[in-house]
C-alpha cells in the first residue's frame, strides 16, 4: 500500500510497526462483533490496511 510505504518513511521503521502492531491487536480484538458481511468485510479491510506498513520488514 502506498501509504504504509510513505507511512513509515515519515515516521520511522520502528514506529510503523509499532502502529501495525497496535492496529493488529486493536481491529483482532474487535473482530468477533461483526454482525454481518459487511460488518466483517470493514474489519478485515482494517486489518489488512494495518498490516500493511508490517511489509517492509
């Protein structure tokens, strides 16, 4: 994702995936109050945006 590129080129290496890792725990732990398709599309899409400034390391 383009934005988790310039993400962590502005804050640092370690502080994105600090934030990925924040952002992992946050939208997992949410996750089981999907109520429905869509519910649960927002959070996987959540999940997998916060995965994406983990892709440098």
């Amino acid at each position: 994702m383009l934005a988790a590129g310039w993400f962590a080129d502005k804050v640092g290496a370690r502080k994105a995936f600090t934030f990925a890792a924040l952002w992992w725990s946050v939208v997992t732990a949410l996750t089981p109050l999907a109520r429905g398709f869509w519910s649960l599309f927002a959070f996987r899409f959540a999940l997998g945006a916060g995965e994406a400034p983990a892709y440098r390391w």
